[in-house]
C-alpha cells in the first residue's frame, strides 16, 4: 500500500506523543490512529507491575468515547524515535475483529510501508 501524506502526518503525531509522554517505563510507546474523516486520536501505552494497556487499546478507547466506531489508519511508534512498530499479537487481533480494513504503519523511521491489519503475520 502506498504511504500517503496523511500517513506521514500520523507518524508525526505519534512521534510527538511519544517525545512528550514516553520517558519512563511507565509510557514506552505511543499509537496515533485516523478516522475516514481525518479526525485522529492518540495515546500511550500504561506499563505496570499489574499488567497494563498497550497503546492501540488507549486510542480505541479515547476513539470511542467520541463516538468513533470504524478507524482508518493507525501507528504506533516506539520511544525514542525507534520505529513505527507493529501491534502485538492481542493488539492485532482486536484490531482485526473491530477494523478488519484498518491499514497499519510499520517500519523504521526512514523506510515506513503501509500494511493492512489482516496481511500482519500473528
């Protein structure tokens, strides 16, 4: 899939995230999602000795609480500026069930490609 314009504007909204919120291991990673109609929603992720919530799973929330029910295109991009990460594999499949046609940001920062959620291995 091609990375459109957007897609870069969502990888920048993750990373900024994640520059601000993403500097204990309490918040490692943060995600950005997009609505059709351009709306985005980000998060982070919430580690804890308890367990936790990845930051896939806070954008659905935050998404939902606007009333949002199908999302576009998400990333998520590891502290640091690492890479656009791929969702894990409970992640993935939730993804999966609510947004079977989500298309999913993968990859190091300077080598970025789009993926649908049901082409993900897992």
């Amino acid at each position: 899939m091609e990375l459109r314009d957007t897609d870069r504007a969502l990888v920048q909204a993750a990373t900024a995230v994640a520059k601000l919120r993403c500097r204990s291991q309490s918040h490692t990673v943060a995600s950005a999602a997009r609505t059709a109609d351009g709306r985005v929603f980000t998060g982070v992720n919430v580690n804890h000795v308890s367990g936790g919530s990845c930051a896939e799973l806070v954008v659905i929330g935050t998404a939902a609480t606007q009333g949002v029910t199908a999302l576009e295109t998400i990333v998520t991009v590891a502290d640091r500026g690492r890479e656009a990460i791929p969702p894990c594999d409970s992640c993935r499949q939730v993804l999966r069930d609510h947004f079977p046609s989500l298309r999913v940001i993968v990859g190091e920062m300077d080598a970025l490609r789009v993926v649908p959620i049901g082409d993900l291995p897992g």
